[in-house]
C-alpha cells in the first residue's frame, strides 16, 4: 500500500505499520525521542498524522512520498528557527526531512520547547 492511499490510522503502531521500511524506521525512531522527552503526553491522531498531546497537540509526524515531516501544530515556531534548520526543507508548519537525513534529537527537543512555551503563554491557534 502506498504512503498516499493508506487509510486513516487509528494508532500511531498502525500508522507506523503501513509504512514502507525506511520510513517506519526513522519515524519511529523520531516517536522514541519525543515519547522519552513528553513522557506524560498521550499519543493521539490529529489531522490524520501521529501527534502528542500534552492538553493542546504539541506536535506530530507524518510520511509522505518523497519525505517525512515534523509538525508543532504552530506557524510559529519553525520560521523563528530558520537558522537551524537550513538543513533541511521547512515550510511555516513543519520540517521536511528524509530517513537519510533525519531530525536529530536536539533539534526535536528545541521545537518541542519553543511549542511547550507557546501554549504555556496562550499564543496558540
């Protein structure tokens, strides 16, 4: 089944599951390092994408054709890093990366903070 016509997932495991090998791989690796970071968040589906929430969704992944991506549910927080994240692809959402080029985990944990702040303080959508 392609990435593109996999049904809604109910889980993150089922979503994890439809995936081909490469993409399972690092995307669960990337779920790992937000679970062990957010260990109180649930896991929960928001727009048909793997998402942790901690009261407000504080972010989530998603797999693509050519890509992955890393979403904190904010227009805000990506552009505020523009400078570390010249690596990879972004767009005002999210951080587009391949599992040859992964997140690493400190990257993970810096947008987790800066949306854990911005909840924190009441400037979310």
């Amino acid at each position: 089944m392609s990435v593109q016509t996999r049904p809604k997932p109910d889980s993150h495991d089922a979503y994890l599951a439809a995936l081909p090998p490469d993409q399972a791989r690092v995307l669960s690796e990337l779920r790992a390092v937000i679970r062990a970071y957010l260990p109180d968040a649930e896991e929960c589906i928001s727009y048909a994408m793997p998402a942790f929430r901690l009261g407000k969704v504080v972010a989530g992944y998603a797999a693509f054709r050519a890509h992955c991506g890393f979403y904190p549910f904010s227009g805000n927080i990506i552009p505020r890093l523009a400078g570390e994240l010249s690596a990879w692809k972004t767009s005002k959402s999210g951080v587009l990366f391949t599992p040859d080029t992964p997140l690493p985990g400190t990257i993970v944990r810096r947008i987790i903070d800066l949306r854990r702040d911005e909840i924190a303080g009441g400037t979310t959508r």
